[in-house]
C-alpha cells in the first residue's frame, strides 16, 4: 500500500491482534432478520410530513361528506300521534219475532 | 438480495466488521452490537451498495463507522474534535506489547483513529478511506500522518528507530 510508509511502525502495530467475530453472533444477526409476515406485524413506514397532512384532510373531509350525506338523505322522522280506528260494523236489524214467546229459545 | 447473498456477505465479511468495531470501540459485547446492526441495515436496504463504487468490505466497514460515531454520540464520548487534536498522554510502562498498542490506538482522536485502523488493519486504500470517512484526499493523508506521528511518539519505548521519521525524537 502506498501510504504504509512506516513500515517498522506499521509492523509493531500488527502486534495487537484481534480475535475474529464469535460464532453466536450469526445466529444472533440471522434470527434478527424479519420475514415478510413479521413485517407486516412489527414493520413502519416513513410517510414525508406534507403527504401525512394530505392524507389527514383526506379523511376530514371524506368523513364530513359522509356525514353529511347521511344527514340530508333521510327525512326527518314526523311526530306520530298514536290513534286507533276502529273499524265500522255495519248495523244488523234485530228479527222481531224469531221464537215463540213460550219457547225458550 | 436474495437469503443466500446476505449469509455469504455475512460470512465472508463478519470478521472484518467486528474487528474494525472492536478496534474503535474496545468492548466486544458493543462490537457484536455494531455487527449486528451493521448487517441489519444491508439487508433492509441491500439496495444501498454499489458495487461500482467499491467492494462490499469497504462499503460494511463504512457503515460500522457510522454507527461506532452513532454510538459514541450517544454515550456523550465523541466530540468533533480536530485531527490535529493532542493527544492525550499514554502511560505504556509495564502493559503488554500488544495491550500498550491497543491503548496508544485508542488515545487517539477519532478521526486519526478511524483512518488508522482502516489503513494499517484494514489494508484499505487512501481512495477507500476518504469514501468511507467522507474526506478528501488530503485530509485522509494528513489524519494518517498525524495518527502515525502521534503512535510513534507514545509507543516510542517499543520501536527500535524512536521517532526519528517524523522528526520527533528528543
């Protein structure tokens, strides 16, 4: 390498040797990854701050609207005033004399 | 990036993060930590490596040096301190060799550090330093000369040529 230009240092600092990565730590990073489902459990978006607003008064205003709508397509319940008619039975004459005044009909 | 890429990137790359971390931070449990998180992030966005811009080790150990700055950020260790910063002095006397190396490396401000570890361990080249550290050129070499001059003055006792090269013997 070009700028290894102390070579006498560069060997005194190849003394300190470090020892590799253990072997839990695959296991650790490889467990770490989320599969699709788990992000659809624990994932987030970022949303951009001016598309949130957007989205925000969106769903203001569709929910107004629906509101709205709900309001003015109904009419108003009348106040019923509760009433029974009852039904006309048309008169039937009486027979004067169907029995015989000793019968005990 | 398929399951079988991000295993053979961990495998083949594992060892060349966690040194790294290990180097810059000095605790193994925070270097498995930088790993981890390192690896995380490649596979959430495997789209981020370019292989025209550089290899997959060099862009690993870029981002292991975020998140080392990250951490050190958080635990309030880290200031923006100027490569020409002094360094702060180091009693090797009775340490082991490589202990005694470990220590003057790491008594070194972050931005010497960070390019020493990556030239002198990493074997990176200049090129892929100022990539990975987002400097130029010229700062790199600076950064790595004052690194070197500052480790050959505390190390001083342990080299057999005592600062002479960079004109600070006494």
């Amino acid at each position: 390498m070009e700028h290894q230009n102390d070579p006498e240092l560069h060997e005194l600092l190849r003394e300190w040797t470090v020892p590799d990565a253990p072997a839990s730590l695959e296991a650790r990073v490889l467990r770490n990854r989320r599969s699709w489902w788990g992000v659809l459990i624990h994932g987030y978006i970022r949303v951009p701050v001016p598309v949130a607003c957007c989205l925000a008064a969106l769903i203001i205003l569709g929910a107004w609207r629906l509101a709205s709508l709900s309001v003015n397509g109904c009419a108003p319940a009348r106040a019923l005033t509760p009433s029974i008619a009852w039904p006309k039975i048309p008169a039937t004459p009486r027979a004067a004399t169907s029995c015989a005044p000793d019968s005990k009909c | 990036m398929t399951d079988s890429d991000f295993r053979e990137s961990f495998r083949c790359h594992k060892d060349a993060v966690y040194r790294f971390a290990y180097r810059m931070i000095g605790s193994e449990a925070a270097a498995e930590d930088v790993v981890q998180d390192c690896f995380v992030a490649l596979w959430k966005n495997p789209g981020g490596y370019d292989p025209e811009r550089g290899a997959m080790r060099a862009y690993l150990l870029g981002i292991a040096r975020k998140l080392v700055l990250k951490r050190w950020k958080r635990e309030m260790r880290y200031r923006m301190e100027p490569s020409d910063a002094p360094v702060a002095p180091v009693d090797i006397v009775g340490m082991e060799r490589s202990e005694a190396i470990a220590a003057a490396v790491r008594a070194l401000p972050p931005l010497q550090r960070d390019a020493l570890v990556l030239a002198e361990y990493d074997e990176l080249s200049l090129e892929e330093i100022a990539r990975i550290t987002e400097a130029d050129l010229a700062a790199v070499k600076s950064r790595l000369h004052r690194a070197r001059q500052n480790l050959r003055r505390t190390l001083a006792p342990l080299l057999e040529t005592k600062g002479d090269l960079y004109g600070t013997s006494k």
